[in-house]
C-alpha cells in the first residue's frame, strides 16, 4: 500500500504577484492524492462514484454536479463540482492506481477527511 498526498494552502496576502483585498481573505485548500495497490475494483464506476461522493459530503462540500468518462479499455475520471471549488478522481485499473483531488476555497472546509475516508474504503 503506497499513498502519498499533498496539501497546498493558498494565501496570497503571503505571495507576491497577488492583489490582496481586506474585505475578503483569499484562501483555499487543495488536497492531492495518489493511491497505489488499491484493494477496491477501481473498474466499479458506480460504486466509485457513491463513495466519492460520501467523502465530499463528510467534509461538508456541497455537490452541485457531476461529469463521468470511461475510458476504453479501461479506467474512469470523475469530476465534482463543488460549491466550494472541484473534486476529481483518475483511475489506473491495470495499476490498481487512481489519484484524486479536493479543492476547497475559504478556511470553512477541512479537506483531510476526504483523503482519510477513501484510504479507509478503498486500501
């Protein structure tokens, strides 16, 4: 089992190059995922979708929609559209790999959860 993930906390009042506005602090966080030797069949694409689902709800993202594509002749990428910002996922049957992502913008949503939930399901 290999995962390996990245958070990235976004605060341009600490980068150059950003206008900074004090009526509103401009922040987000992004979670980025790769799961190597996954244990769940990465080929059940509705499963896989109702799962990643139930990790964006328990982090308190809102789902507005959705777009799905599987790939021949094998593989599928979902992508969320969320409230806050996106979720995806990338899958790699013939590897038992996927990698995902959770962008959230504000401070409101922690996004380690996600991450946390479909290791828990899914290695």
């Amino acid at each position: 089992m290999t995962i390996h993930n990245q958070i990235n906390q976004i605060n341009p009042s600490t980068t150059n190059g950003f206008v900074s506005n004090d009526s509103y602090e401009f922040y987000g966080r992004h979670l980025m995922l790769n799961f190597m030797n996954c244990k769940f069949n990465l080929e059940e694409h509705q499963k896989l979708k109702a799962n990643m689902i139930y990790a964006i709800e328990k982090v308190g993202a809102t789902i507005l929609s959705s777009v799905e594509h599987k790939f021949n002749p094998q593989g599928i990428t979902i992508l969320f559209l969320l409230s806050e910002s996106h979720a995806s996922i990338h899958t790699y049957p013939e590897h038992n790999s996927c990698f995902l992502d959770i962008f959230t913008c504000g401070r409101e949503i922690d996004v380690k959860p996600f991450g946390e939930i479909l290791k828990e399901l899914w290695m």
